[in-house]
C-alpha cells in the first residue's frame, strides 16, 4: 500500500515515558511515519514512576526518579507549550538518554535549551511541581484507560482505539516503516483484537 492509499486517520495518540528505551524506539518509528503521511501525532507524557508506586524495589528505582523529575518538564511542556514542544524536548531527551547513554542532572537543561523551550521548564519547583505531578498522574491513567490494564509504554491509539506497542528493534524505515503503520492500524481497527507477541531475545538498536 503506498501512501496515497493510505486509510483515514483522524487521530494519532502516543503515550510514553521518556527513559523508557521501547518507546523511544517506536516514537521514532512513529516520527518517520507521521512526516511521510502527514500524520498529527498527539505526544502524551506518561510515568512508569507513577504506573508502579509501591514497586520501587524492583531494579529501577533510579530510572523511576527519573521518569517523575523528566515526566513533570515534558507535561508543563503541553500544558504551556502545546504537543509539538512535547515533541521536540522529547526528541533532545532521548537523543541524549538513549543514543549517548547519559543519566547526569545537565540532561535535562540541555534538552530543554535545544528545544528552544524557557529555562524555567527545567527548574520546576513548589507549587508548580504538585500541580506537574497532578497532570503527570492524569495522563498517565488516561493512557492506561485508553488501552487497559497490565501494560506500560508504549502506547499507540489510533482513532480512538489503543493497544501497547509496537515494540520493535530496529525501528523499521523507509516503506518498512509504512508497512508496518498499515499492520497495526489495521490490527488497531479489527474489533475484539487483543494480543499479537513473541519472546523477545535482544535488546534495544537505536541504529
């Protein structure tokens, strides 16, 4: 199928947290499509931190401090800023969480300052930071109400109907990516359609 056959699409919904590795490969995937198709993506912040409260013991309790400090500049961002900010401080994110494997506290004022977003989005204190965390914690049940129970990020919607996914390595380009796009908005679309997976061996190639 090639993109002038492409199927209606009304709307696009991505939820995801920003030092999840999965997501920010499929966020790529879903970049390339959305410029090729002239999709309009809504970009959705999400917390594993706040999706596993009361497991902090399982292994990535730092990556959860992460997520909640990371997730609160990214949900400000929509709120002032719109998506497409959400976007673009997502992107300087992961280019330096993923593809330079950095964890040091500059991260986020670099990224904020790349994205050409105010200085005050990296110092978010006080009152501010109670009413990030409300949002945070809003669009997190929202992803999750969107798609249901037992999952985490990614998570796609497409015209309103939601699934986890897809998790993929490498991202697929060019007309894989698209072929791809047409798999899961068609699987998206099927009513009574759930789970479609495999064990998976490898970890993450952000090549």
């Amino acid at each position: 199928m090639t993109s002038a056959e492409q199927p209606r699409v009304d709307s696009v919904e991505f939820w995801f947290d920003p030092v999840c590795p999965w997501a920010w490969m499929s966020s790529r995937w879903l970049t390339e499509v959305s410029e090729k198709l002239g999709l309009t993506v809504a970009w959705r912040p999400f917390s594993l931190a706040i999706l596993n409260e009361g497991n902090e013991d399982d292994g990535h309790r730092d990556a959860y401090v992460r997520s909640l400090v990371l997730g609160k500049a990214l949900i400000v961002t929509e709120r002032d800023h719109g998506s497409e900010a959400v976007w673009r401080l997502y992107t300087e994110l992961g280019n330096r969480l993923h593809h330079d494997a950095r964890d040091d506290e500059a991260v986020l004022a670099e990224a904020v300052a790349a994205a050409d977003l105010p200085e005050s989005i990296a110092n978010i204190a006080g009152d501010d930071a109670d009413t990030a965390e409300q949002l945070l914690r809003a669009s997190t049940a929202a992803g999750i109400e969107a798609v249901g129970p037992g999952v985490g990020v990614p998570i796609l919607s497409i015209n309103g109907k939601a699934f986890f996914g897809p998790v993929v390595t490498p991202r697929p380009k060019g007309q894989d990516a698209l072929n791809l796009w047409n798999a899961v908005y068609y699987a998206t679309q099927t009513p009574g359609f759930y789970e479609l997976k495999r064990g998976r061996e490898v970890g993450p190639d952000f090549s």
